[in-house]
C-alpha cells in the first residue's frame, strides 16, 4: 500500500524584546544563573504578572506577516504542571482565546508554490534551565530564561514530507528574522520545533494516529526526524500494526526516535483565564500602527528582485532567505549596477568563505563598498576575473580595499600587446618540442603555452590577449 | 486611659499636637500585646524592636512637620501580605522560615505614610477558614469570649484590635475573611471593591476574589485607612485606576434619602440565629430613625453563591499554591531525594488538611472532563449574582443583611464539619463573587454577651454611602464602644 506522511508543526520562537513578558528583567542571553530574577519570575508568593506590550506588538507583527486574523479580545491562561523550571508551578499561556489564528504562508517546493495553513499564534513564558552535574547528586535550575516572551505557532497539518517540513520551517525562521522579533537560531534554542506525524494511506480522508516529536534542535534533524519516524510508522502498518499515539523524542546521536510517554501518561494541564491578567483587548489603532511599522518580506522581495534585477527565481530565493543578505546584495547592487554579476558573487565567492568560516552576512570581512569595488576593477579591466578571486580572497582575510591590494601586490592586468608578444617568445623559444607538436596537429598544447605565459606573469596578462597573440605566432 | 486604648483618630489628634509621642503609643502597644497576647494569641510574629525604630523614625517626621493621619500609628498586618525583611508565613508551616525580600504594594503605602508595623496577626492557613482554627503555626482566642473562635480567616487581625492590641489592621476577604472575624470580635471591618486596592504583595489564595482591606475599631478609623490603601498600582493589573475620595468624608453626610435594601432571600436563611436576626432587625429600625428608607430586595441567585464559590476559590487556590513546592524557598522535605517523593512529602507535610482539601478540590474542578461542569459552571453562576446585584441596586444604595448566620462559636465545634464551616460564609462570598464593597459594623450583642455585625454592600466603587451609613448608624448607637473585659 502507498502511503503518505502528514505533518503538522509547532514552532516556539523567543522574541527578541529587552524585557522579560511579565517583568522588567532582562532578557540577555548568557548572564550568571539567577542574576536576571525579580520576585515576579521567581514566583514569589504574592507577586503578580504585568504584560509587556512589546511582546503584544512582536506577535502583532507575525500574527500580520503570516496573514492571521488578529483576535480584538484574547486571554492569558494557565498551563499547570510541576516541574523545577517553572517557579510557579504554572506558566502563562493563551489557550482558548490566542492573539491570532487563521492565517497563512507560500512555500516552494521544486518550482511549486504551496500554502500552509497555520491554526494558531499564541503568547506565553519560557521557563528556566535545569542542569544536572553527573558527579553531585544535584540538579541545578537557573531562572534567568523564565519569563522570556515566546511565541508559539501552529500549523495545520498541511505539510506531507519531511522536505515541506523543512521548507515551512525555513519560511518561519526567514519571516521572524525579517520582522526582527527572533534569532530564528535552532542550535541556540531561540527558535524551536516540535512535529506532529502521522501517515495514511494515499487518497485517505481521516488522519492516522500520530506521534509528536521532541528535542528536533537543528533544520537537519527535523528532516531527518521525519524521516525516521515516517519510515517506522510504514513499517509497523505494513506489518499489521497499530501506530501508538505518543511523545517520541529525537536522539541526533542515535538517528532515531524513541517513546517518552504515552497518551495516557500525558499531563492534564488544566488550563483556566489567569485571573491575574485582565482580557487583552487590541485595537485597529493598534493593528494598523503595526500594519504600517511592518518591513518588506521575504516573498514580496523576492518577486521584486524577480522583476526589478532580472534574476532567475532559485537565485531570488536565496538571496531574500535572510533579510541581511537581501540588504547586502542591494547595497553592492547600488554602488554597481549589474545584479546578475552581482548576485554571482555574493551566493559564489561571499557566501562560499561565510559557509566556510561559519560566519553570518553581518560578520562578513568583506563590505559592500569593497565588493562593489572590486566588481569595478574587473569591469575597468583592470584585473582578470582569475586575479579577482585572489584578491577577494586577500580581502577576506584582511578586510582590505580591493583597489589597495591590487596596487601593493602589482595584480594590474597587462594588456599591453607588446609585452605579451616578449613573453610568448621566450615561451615558444624554450619549448621548442611543443611547439613542434602543435604545428604537427596536437592544438590541444594550447592550453599548455597559455598556462605557461600566466605563470611567467604571475596571472596578471590579460588571457583574452594571450590567446590571440599565441594563436598568432603558432599559426605563423 | 491607657494609649492602646485609642483609636487612630485619636491617637493621630494627639501626635499632630505633640501630646504623645509614637514611641510613647507604640511602646504602650508593645506592651499590651506582652500582657494579653498569652490569652489571645493573635500574633504570629511581633516586630518589636523595628515597631520602635519606625516610631522613633515617625516621631522625628512630626517634629519635622512631616504627618499624615497614620504617622507614627502602630499597627498589625495580617501574615499573608508580604513585608520586607519580615517573615510572612502565612499561618502555613510550608513558608514558616519565609522572609520576603520585598514589600507588598499596601505596605510600601503604609510606610510612606509613617505607619509603624507591630507584628504579623494570626490567620486560617492561607486565608482557607472562617474560625482561624487551620492556622498551622497557633491558635487565636475570641477576645469576648476565650472559649470562642475570633472568626477567619482574618482572625488575629480583628482579635488584635479588639483587644487593643494595635490600633488598626489589614486583613484580606476572599469569601468573608475581614467582614465575618470583625463581626465576630466587636470591630469594623471593609472589603474593598474589587480593584480598589492593589493585590500586589498579598499572598494569593482566589485571586479573582481576593482584596485588602482594614480592620478597626471604629468608622472614622476604616476611612482613614481606606484612604492609605487605595488606589491604582500598575503592579498589579486588575487594580482599577478610579479616582480615591477622602474616604472620612462621607461621614459628614447625613441619611436622608438614602434607600438600603433588604434581601429576602437573607432573611430567609437557614440556620439564622435569631440574637442575629434581633440585632439586625433593630439595625434596620435605627436606620430608618436617622432617615434612611428600607425597602425589600431580591437576589433569587444566592442559593447557589456558596456552591459557586466553593468551585472557583479553590480551583483558583489549586494553581496559586502550586508555586509551594520546596525548590525554591519555604519548607522542603530534605529526607527525599527524588523529585516526585520531595514534591508530595514537601506539600502533604507543609499544608494542613484544610488546604489541602481545598487543593485536591480545585485540581479536579479544572481537570479535563469536569472543567465544564464544576469550574465553567460556576463562572456561569457567578455572573447570574452580579445580575442580581445589579438588579438590587436599581431600587437601592445600599443592601444590609447579616455578616454571618451565628455569632461566634466555640472552638473545635465545627472543625470535624467543613461543610457546616463553609455555610457560615453565606452572607459574605456573594460581594467577592460579584467584586462589590461588603463591610461589616457592631450592631448588637447575643445573649451570651457575643458580638454581632451587620453587612452593608454597595455598588462597585462606591464604598463611601457604605462609610455613611456605617457612620451614621455607629453615631447612633454605642454598640463600638464596649470592650472586651481581657
């Protein structure tokens, strides 16, 4: 029997605000444990919760980027469960009434647009960390990250392989990132997933039993969760067996996902209105403020590179993928005005040493300014494309202008016929052998004589010339 | 006359004249609570020696010029509203060694106004009690009668002040918890309209219902206080940024044309003692000689208000106690060394039964399954009473009903029949459920020489006719006046 997968995420991404969701600590990552406490997140008895508005206009600005509709009244609840990293023995949720809900986003899959429902946006609070040190019979929790504002984001099950699984995820964290809400960064945890799956016969109405997924910390590990986990619900249908509904956390180690609890071992969270906090009521005001503050997005920015730069889509995708690297490429498209070359080298030689030095577009060595004006230079002539990339590569690594290097390292083309021909001659006059083969029909040495007058130039002759100064002299 | 003995009105009269000074009246108070407290217990905690240091501090404010009507007064705080430096447990042995690092926002007004603080009174555990018998920490005697209950939750506030042990108190009403120990104990006691004062710092038990207010010995006294109290808190959300009048204000005015309503369905009330009924029947009559004009009511609703109400507050005290887990601070159960064993044996050691029936009762209101039946239910029924308040206050200004169905009873009478217990909050949860101003006055004594209050209600906001009539009829009559024979 053919099968096909359905899955649905559930994305949590820390909003970037300075304070926490329901006090003034801050939100900094990477401070001692427990120095950015108040009573308010230590759960202190007596303390009481006081919204950031900031957080209300982050999720404003998602709950508009992905097309929801935006809830004029919704409401805080509690979530209840015991655990040592969530000092009030409850965290602050929305549940029944969330900010924002039917929304919305494009993704593509080989050339194919596709839209991806999305149930849900709701606010709430992260909680701390636990760390369990192996050699002291102690477990250690640090409050610094509760209270920090998440916001989490339900898709339909809409997605049906691990592929659109991943393409969604890419869209989200590009969204976020444009909107500057979120880090969008997996490894660090500012930006979380966790999978619903299931599989069903093809052409089949009703859902299967499905599993959820935990610990997906990486763009890879989602897919290849997926992957892993899809294949095992095959296996045990085509045996004749039943799919368990449960949590199954993902060991990146092992490849493979295993059972952490069942349905019946699931929490009864019973949430009810925080009493503490009053309706959220949001105005048009409000909405339209935020309507207005709202940046360029990915997709609008693509099919304007589309149309105003000439680019193919692929190369349009890429380029709007982050935000960041949208604004380098139109800055560099400012100072020189031909984005197809452009384009060449920031997704070659740019984003080839970035991927390299694992760096983002915001540490790169290399400015706008610098490659623009090294464009300049192989436009003018001035050095080959060849040269360039070892220039490129010497700015790089010094942060250098481009126009500098060339100079100190003498890289200015010679184009000069004459000094060629000198060259050429001392060539041919030391290789009479191969000379002798390419009268005799073996052309292919062409190549050979060309390597040979760079080398003696160090690179810098311009090949065009090479070419038909040797040619020149061979044939005569 | 001894300087216990005097209200903060009073007592304020003479510091402003430089007749007393504070340490003078608080070492006085100091005193009386080293005498009588053996026989009353209503203190968890005395603060003595800080009391003299912010009287010392207080007086030298007055000589400064610095006063205000609570400058230099001492006074007692109930043990769930949390004070800076100053331990606040609740009446629980699960926060006996909690010392809070911050103040509640009534205590940073208090201080700013130069009040002095003279200890933590006593309380049902968690504010879970009409008798303060689930205190875990003691046991507080009705300064009347030795034998009886002094009420709850707010039992050690209105017990303290009744035997002059402070000259006013803040307690905390989620059901009844001021209005019901102050008619127990002889006193005057106001919950506050829903919002009037900020809920920062007090311990949460039913944060929908919960709300601060004073205990005094007088009407003056409660204003005075009201005024210290209220007021928008931007820590606390569901403080209501409402205008504050001079609450001692209204007790200029006169009662004409003041229409109190009668709830019938009160009246009808089962169990209703009737030294309780004689003494708020005579109530009705003094108010209606000074002008007022009573006039029947009905709150068709009431029947179901405790059933309501015994849903949503522990629902609401389920998670609000859930922080209570030996983590953090408070008690822990240190034998234990696995997370599940150290929750349970934590929590079934360090809450008394009370409060823990009440934690197991919410948990299976909001658990998946019933949600619907008990917790939205009661939700439900909670807005069908605002209705009828609603409704009542379209013929009225003020409604008057008893405070509770009996006066006070003997200790260890009700404790094996919570159900009984909870009965006795009937007059009182209905201004928690419908967030209106409840406040109770001595309106007469039992047979027995017992205390009996009397409720007044108003509209939201409006606790001034409440001051009014509570003044009016206070002038009329000399019921505050007696004290107990300690």
């Amino acid at each position: 029997m053919e099968f096909e997968s359905v899955i649905g995420l559930e994305i949590h991404a820390q909003l970037k605000t300075k304070t926490k969701i329901f006090c003034g600590c801050s939100t900094k990552f990477g401070a001692p444990p427990n120095t950015h406490t108040c009573p308010v997140c230590l759960g202190m008895p007596g303390v009481l919760p006081v919204l950031n508005k900031k957080v209300v206009e982050y999720s404003l600005r998602m709950a508009l980027a992905t097309n929801c509709k935006i809830n004029r009244q919704s409401r805080f609840a509690r979530k209840n469960y015991f655990y040592p990293d969530l000092p009030k023995g409850y965290q602050i949720s929305q549940y029944e009434l969330p900010i924002a809900e039917n929304g919305h986003v494009d993704i593509e899959i080989n050339s194919h647009k596709k839209r991806i429902g999305i149930t849900r946006i709701h606010m709430e609070e992260d909680a701390g960390k636990l760390t369990h040190n192996p050699d002291r019979p102690l477990s250690m929790v640090d409050f610094n990250r509760t209270g920090v504002p998440l916001i989490e984001i339900v898709s339909e099950p809409d997605l049906r392989s691990p592929e659109e699984a991943g393409a969604y995820l890419r869209q989200l964290r590009s969204i976020v990132r444009y909107l500057s809400i979120c880090d969008g960064n997996m490894e660090e945890g500012s930006f979380r997933c966790d999978a619903n799956v299931s599989i069903r016969p093809i052409g089949s109405e009703t859902f299967g039993t499905r599993a959820e997924l935990k610990n997906l910390n990486s763009f890879k590990h989602v897919e290849k969760a997926l992957q892993y986990e899809i294949t095992r619900q095959k296996e045990i249908l085509s045996d004749g067996g039943e799919v368990i509904q449960e949590t199954r956390l993902w060991s990146p180690d092992k490849n493979r996902t295993t059972s952490m609890r069942s349905k019946e071992e699931a929490h009864d969270y019973r949430y009810f209105p925080d009493p503490d906090l009053l309706p959220l009521v949001i105005d048009d005001t409000w909405i339209n403020n935020v309507k207005k503050s709202l940046p360029e997005l990915p997709d609008e920015r693509k099919i304007r590179f589309i149309n105003k730069f000439f680019l193919s889509s692929n190369d349009a995708e890429a380029l709007t993928s982050s935000r960041e690297l949208a604004e380098y490429f139109e800055e560099c498209v400012k100072q020189f005005p031909n984005p197809k070359q452009v384009c060449n080298w920031v997704m070659g030689e740019l984003l080839g040493l970035l991927n390299a030095e694992e760096k983002t577009i915001n540490e790169s060595p290399v400015s706008t300014g610098d490659l623009a004006g090294l464009l300049k230079l192989i436009d003018k002539g001035v050095i080959s494309g060849k040269i360039a990339k070892t220039v490129f590569e010497e700015m790089a690594k010094t942060g250098r202008a481009p126009e500098k290097i060339v100079k100190e390292k003498q890289l200015v083309q010679v184009t000069d016929v004459s000094a060629i021909e000198e060259v050429v001659s001392k060539i041919l006059s030391n290789n009479p052998k191969e000379v002798e083969a390419y009268k005799n029909g073996k052309t292919k040495l062409m190549g050979f004589f060309v390597g040979q007058v760079m080398k003696e130039t160090r690179g810098k002759a311009n090949p065009k010339i090479v070419n038909e100064v040797l040619k020149k002299r061979l044939i005569n | 006359m001894n300087l216990y003995e005097l209200t903060i009105n009073e007592a304020s009269g003479f510091l402003r004249k430089g007749e007393i000074s504070s340490k003078e009246l608080t070492g006085s108070v100091l005193d009386r609570i080293d005498s009588v407290e053996g026989k009353v217990g209503a203190y968890i905690t005395v603060a003595a020696e800080s009391a003299m240091k912010q009287a010392g501090y207080a007086d030298s404010e007055i000589s400064k010029g610095n006063i205000t009507p609570l400058t230099g007064v001492p006074l007692s705080i109930k043990d769930l509203i949390c004070t800076k430096g100053l331990r606040t447990t609740c009446a629980s042995r699960i926060l006996d060694n909690f010392v809070p690092p911050y103040d509640a926002s009534v205590i940073k007004k208090l201080k700013k106004a130069g009040a002095v603080i003279v200890g933590k009174t006593n309380m049902d555990e968690f504010a879970m009690g009409s008798s303060t018998e689930n205190s875990g920490i003691k046991v507080t005697h009705n300064p009347w009668d030795l034998s009886c209950i002094p009420g709850g939750s707010s039992g050690g506030s209105a017990a303290a002040v009744a035997a002059n042990m402070c000259l006013g108190s803040l307690g905390s009403d989620t059901g009844g918890s001021i209005r019901q120990p102050a008619s127990h104990c002889g006193v005057v006691g106001m919950k506050p309209t829903y919002g009037r004062v900020s809920r920062f710092g007090l311990v949460a038990f039913a944060s929908s219902l919960d709300q601060i207010g004073p205990v005094t010995k007088d009407v003056i006294d409660c204003g005075i206080l009201m005024n210290a109290v209220s007021g928008y808190d931007p820590g606390d959300s569901t403080s209501v940024p409402e205008d504050v009048p001079d609450y001692t204000s209204f007790c200029k005015e006169g009662l004409s044309g003041v229409t109190v309503g009668i709830p019938v369905e009160y009246h009808k009330a089962e169990g209703l003692d009737k030294n309780v009924f004689a003494a708020v029947k005579n109530g009705i009559s003094v108010l209606e000689d000074l002008g007022a004009v009573c006039v029947e009511v009905s709150l068709p609703h009431t029947k179901y208000a405790v059933a309501a109400y015994y849903v949503i507050a522990p629902s609401e005290a389920s998670s609000n106690l859930a922080r209570y887990d030996g983590v953090k601070y408070g008690f822990r159960d240190r034998e234990k060394s696995r997370l599940m064993d150290m929750y349970q044996s934590t929590r079934s050691k360090g809450f008394g039964p009370e409060v823990q029936r009440r934690i197991i009762l919410g948990t299976y209101s909001l658990s998946a399954g019933y949600y619907d039946a008990y917790y939205k239910k009661a939700t439900q029924v909670r807005t069908l009473i605002m209705e009828d308040f609603k409704n009542a206050f379209k013929a009225c200004d003020v409604i008057l009903s008893p405070v509770a169905p009996t006066p006070a009873f003997k200790t260890g009478e009700k404790t094996q029949d919570p159900l009984t217990m909870y009965l006795s909050d009937i007059f009182t949860i209905s201004a928690n459920l419908a967030g209106m101003p409840g406040m109770s006055i001595p309106c007469g004594f039992s047979a027995a020489g017992l205390p009996i209050g009397m409720q007044l209600m108003g509209k939201h906001f409006n606790e001034g006719i409440l001051l009014k009539t509570a003044y009016n009829f206070e002038q009329a009559t000399d019921f505050h006046k007696k004290k107990p024979k300690i």
